[in-house]
C-alpha cells in the first residue's frame, strides 16, 4: 500500500486525474448527505423520491453510454476537463427543485454528466497506467471514495447548521469547477487512449461476466449512496449529522480498501478478492437490518464499504485490457451494465421500501451480492 501511495503522488499525471476523481465523488458525496433534505423540501415518499432518482439513473446511462463515442472524438485530457466543469455546473440543480419532476428532470442532467465524467476519469487512469507502466486505478477508486467521505461528512454537519441547499450546492460545486481550471494544463498534456474500433460494445463473451459483476456490485453501492441516510434518519432515528456519517463511513473504508488494492489483488487474486469482499459486504447488509442504534448503522455502513472497496477497480481495470476492445469502449460498456443496475436498485428499493419498508428493500441486496461472489470466477485479470 505504502509503495502504491508514493508511486501514486510522485507522478503529476496520476495525481491530478486522482484529484478528478476526488471531485467527483466530493459533489456525489454533498448530494447524498443531502438527500433528505431534499425529499423534506419536495414533501415526497420514498417511493416517490425513488422514482424521481430515475432522472439520475437514466441520465447516468446515456451518459456513459455516449461516453464511449465521446472519447473517441476527444483527447483523453481534454474529456476529463470538459466533463468535471459539466458536472460541476449540473449538480447544483437539485437543490431548486419543487416537486418530483424538477427533481427527476435535475437529476438526468446530473446523471448524464456524472456518467460522462466517471467514464473519461477512469480511461484517462488507464492510459496512464498504460503509458507510464504503472498501477493507479485502485488508487484512482480511493481517491474517489475519499472524495465522497469527505463531502458526505462535511455536508452533514452544513446541514445540521441549516445552510440553505442552494447556496452549499453551488460553493461545493465553484470550488471544484475552480479547482479542475487549474489543474487544465496537466490534464490537456495526459495520454490518449487507443480510439480505433468500435464506441460501444454489447457486454459479450470476455466483457459479460464482469458486466453482470459490475451490474450488481454498483447497485448496491448506488442503494447505499441513494438510501444510507434516509435509512439512518427515517428508520434508525439518528440526527442529521449521523445520517451524513454513514456514507461518509462507507467512503472511508471504501477508500482504504482502494488505497490497498493494487496488493490485496497481488497477494490474493481477483477471483478471492471478489468473492470475500461481496461476502463481507453481505454481513454488513444483515446486521444493519438487525441494528436499532444509529451508531451501529454507521459501524455497518463502514463494514459494507469494506467488502465492496476494490471490486469496482477490479472490473474496471479488467475493461479496459480486453484484447481487441479500446479502453474507453470496453469502460463504457461494463460502466453502462453499472448504471443499468443502479436504475433497477432505484426502480426497486424506493417502491419495495413503500410496500414493505426499508429495511426489507435493502435485504434484497444480500442476494444481489451473493450472486457476485459466485460470478467472480468470470475476471481474468
């Protein structure tokens, strides 16, 4: 981890698009502390605000989707720039909306930005590993799940001091769009991915298995980042400060786990490394449904983040290698089965949680994960 960290933090390139990454979980982590303050200001169910959270998840998918085309047309520097200064812009829009429709029209242009960013962030860190020989994507995903901790528990306790969505959003969101102008330079100079061949791929024969991975793994972390402190809030009775913990608890042991990655896969092998984590993450789920105290709700959370950490970089860096594919198009489409996954979480959960209750809609996660485990014969990294 040590080696990995320094490699990581010597290198410009690397360390600028691992700043990218930081932004872009940073703004995602500000949403999700937020997210019950939002549903508060719309007055929506969560069955409700589930179906508004659509817009996000189908945005995502069109996106990502295009994402692939995009790259083919731009460098891969230039991308990365472009798509954190959209994103910036369209995340500030939830926080005006008024009823489900604003919420979900808001949302799609969230999601589509979001998916644009998170694909060119990930090529730009596979052409570098690529380039310069080196292993950063693990890095890269912590840098990201250090972002979303850090912007999860510092809008937690913005909301509890009652600063209006408005205003956060868009200071949270100039600072990143300030933050990406300075770092242009460095990134217009990173390396290009290969764009021959095909933008966009059905997942198929080497790319299935790890999209039905990857189907499953970021459903479950989107239900975690859509629903961990409407849970803690709504179901568990914890403060506004603690529900903002439980992402932000998640993140941490998420970004840990990202940090140490690159040797965990080395020591273990991606097939173990998936399989425990799913599995680990499977207990965290069960006994946050067992739990009263919203305490032990962040503990679980955190132990969730645990398991789940360096599945996604897995199946990432395993997209990008897939001989014959490019690296922006094999991303694309495994990233599409992703978001494909976390518009059936949101389809799901918010209108099972109507039904039955939260806690029964997240249960249905255990199974999704239990299925991921058993996939992970299908990676061959």
């Amino acid at each position: 981890m040590i080696q990995t960290l320094r490699t990581f933090a010597l290198h410009s390139a690397s360390l600028t698009i691992g700043i990218s990454f930081f932004s872009l979980s940073l703004l995602m982590g500000t949403w999700v502390a937020r997210i019950p303050d939002v549903q508060a200001r719309t007055g929506l169910t969560d069955g409700q605000l589930g179906i508004s959270m659509l817009g996000l998840s189908f945005g995502a998918l069109v996106g990502t989707t295009l994402s692939g085309w995009l790259l083919s047309k731009l460098p891969t520097g230039r991308a990365s720039a472009l798509s954190a200064v959209f994103f910036g812009a369209a995340i500030v829009l939830p926080a005006f909306a008024f009823d489900r429709w604003s919420l979900m029209a808001a949302l799609a242009l969230v999601g589509a930005t979001n998916g644009f960013m998170s694909v060119s962030v990930n090529a730009a860190a596979a052409a570098i590993e690529k380039s310069f020989r080196i292993s950063i994507m693990s890095a890269c995903h912590g840098m990201f799940s250090l972002g979303g901790m850090i912007g999860a528990a510092t809008s937690g306790w913005i909301a509890s001091m009652n600063l209006s969505l408005q205003w956060h959003f868009s200071l949270i969101a100039l600072l990143m769009v300030l933050a990406q102008i300075a770092l242009r330079p460095i990134l217009l100079s990173l390396p290009n991915n290969e764009s021959n061949g095909p933008r966009f791929v059905l997942p198929r024969k080497a790319l299935l298995g790890l999209a039905i991975i990857c189907f499953c793994i970021i459903l479950c972390e989107g239900a975690v980042a859509d629903w961990s402190a409407v849970y803690l809030k709504n179901n568990l009775g914890s403060s506004a400060f603690i529900a903002g913990l439980g992402y932000a608890g998640f993140c941490l042991t998420m970004a840990i786990g990202r940090f140490s990655g690159d040797a965990i896969r080395s020591r273990w092998g991606a097939n173990l490394t998936i399989r425990t984590g799913s599995l680990i993450a499977v207990t965290g789920l069960l006994l946050l449904i067992a739990t009263t105290s919203p305490i032990a709700g962040v503990l679980c959370f955190v132990l969730i983040g645990a398991g789940l950490s360096t599945i996604v970089p897995t199946i990432y860096g395993a997209s990008a290698k897939v001989p014959g594919i490019p690296a922006g198009t094999g991303l694309a489409s495994v990233a599409t089965a992703g978001i494909v996954g976390m518009l059936t979480g949101r389809v799901l959960i918010g209108n099972i949680s109507d039904l039955y209750g939260l806690n029964i809609a997240l249960a249905l996660m255990a199974i999704l994960l239990v299925a991921a485990a058993g996939m992970a014969s299908k990676v061959k990294v």
